[in-house]
C-alpha cells in the first residue's frame, strides 16, 4: 500500500511539471524566477528563439515557449502551434559590454583600433543579435565594423566570447550580465533606444502541451509581484 501510494504521488508531481523553452537571454533571470514558483516543478531549455521555434515546428514536447521578441512567438501562432495568442512578457535594454575597453565614447569605440573583435549573437536566429545589427546601421557604424563582428549561436554564447577574451566588447542584453555587472566586474554603457525596435519579449503557451491548466498557471506567474521583482533585478521590465 505504501508503495502504491508513493507511486501514485510520483505520478502526481510527474503530472505537473511542465517545460519551457525560453530565449537565452532570459537564462538568468528565469531560472530564479523558476526557483520562486511554488506550484508544480518547471524544466528550462535555453537556446535562441529562432532555433527554438524550428524545434517547435518539428513538434518539440514544450508546453512554453518564451522568446526574446514578439515576431518569433507571432509566427508560432501564426503556424497554429499555440493555444492563445502571443503575451508580452518583458522588455529588455541593449548595451555595450566589455571586460576591459573603456566605454565613455559609447558605440564609436568599436571603431577604435584596440577593438579587434565584437561579440554579437547570430541575427538570422537571435533577436539580441539582429538588435545589434539594427543598432550599427542606425548608427552608421555597420559597414566600419562588419570585419570586426563574431556571431555567437545564441547571445550567452556571445557573452562568452567577451569572457574569454575572444572578443574585447560584445553588444548583449542588460539581462544576460546583470549578475556579472551586479559583481562589479566588466564595464557597460546602454545603446540609444532610438536605435533600435523595443526589445518586447513575448511567451505562448503551445497547443501540443498536455498540461494545459500547469502551463497556464506558470505563464500568470510571469506577472505576479514576485515575478517581477526577480526580472528587475536582471533589467527586466513586466509588461502588465
């Protein structure tokens, strides 16, 4: 009986986990934000939205689906893959980070001679990353600094390359190093917003979940005061 009984709750907890897959540029924030919910246990699979997405199409078992912009999660709709229409979530701020180059002069500094190489993610792929090359042409920079820039698959793989020294200043979300810059360590300047589209974050719940009631209820979370006092500290602004 006690066996029976331990199987049964289990299968009870099995039943309401559910998974989300969520724009890289969330990972840190998210997996705090995971860590405070309360009422069923949340799985996280972090990778760039649009690669996400084609996972999706090809029936990836999500029940979430939490992409760094609203064009990604539009087209999940679109194809009929969501149950509901696209919510928006947050809005991140683009900036200029580096390990060691002094930002003062904002982005003209990547035309400086000791910037050899600039860290953005893939823009085909990664919202973050076609931000970035928004921004450069706004500026007038991009074809100055074409020859400089190093794609990584996702914009925490281009943080990293800053990391390791493979890249002197990379152009990333707030979110992705607010616990690095929380440390005092690198140094960041915020992008003109005028220079590129809001970063709006947009999540839907997809139709193949079977877990429907879960999903829904960890989507409502997102909102909650909780929620958004743990995205604030990583730059994160709830869209109410």
């Amino acid at each position: 009986m006690r066996a029976l009984l331990f199987l049964c709750i289990t299968a009870a907890l099995l039943c309401a986990d559910i998974t989300v897959a969520a724009a890289a540029s969330y990972k840190n924030a998210l997996t705090e934000v995971v860590g405070a919910y309360k009422d069923g246990k949340v799985e996280t699979v972090f990778a760039a939205s649009g690669k996400l997405t084609q996972q999706i199409g090809e029936g990836a078992d999500f029940d979430v689906f939490m992409s760094a912009d609203l064009k990604f999660p539009q087209e999940v709709v679109k194809n009929g893959w969501a149950e509901g229409g696209v919510i928006e979530t947050v809005e991140n701020k683009l900036i200029l980070w580096s390990r060691s180059i002094d930002l003062k002069e904002g982005l003209n500094v990547l035309t400086d001679k000791s910037v050899k190489q600039i860290a953005i993610a893939n823009p085909k792929t990664a919202p973050l990353g076609a931000a970035a090359v928004q921004t450069l042409e706004k500026a007038g920079l991009y074809k100055k600094v074409e020859s400089k820039l190093v794609q990584g698959d996702n914009i925490s793989q281009a943080v990293t390359f800053v990391e390791s020294g493979a890249a002197e200043v990379g152009i990333t979300g707030y979110s992705v190093v607010a616990d690095i810059i929380a440390k005092g360590e690198g140094k960041y300047a915020y992008i003109d917003a005028k220079l590129y589209d809001p970063l709006l974050y947009g999540t839907v719940i997809l139709k193949n979940s079977k877990k429907l009631d879960e999903a829904q209820k960890f989507v409502a979370f997102l909102k909650s005061d909780t929620a958004a006092g743990i995205f604030q500290k990583y730059g994160l602004s709830v869209i109410k």
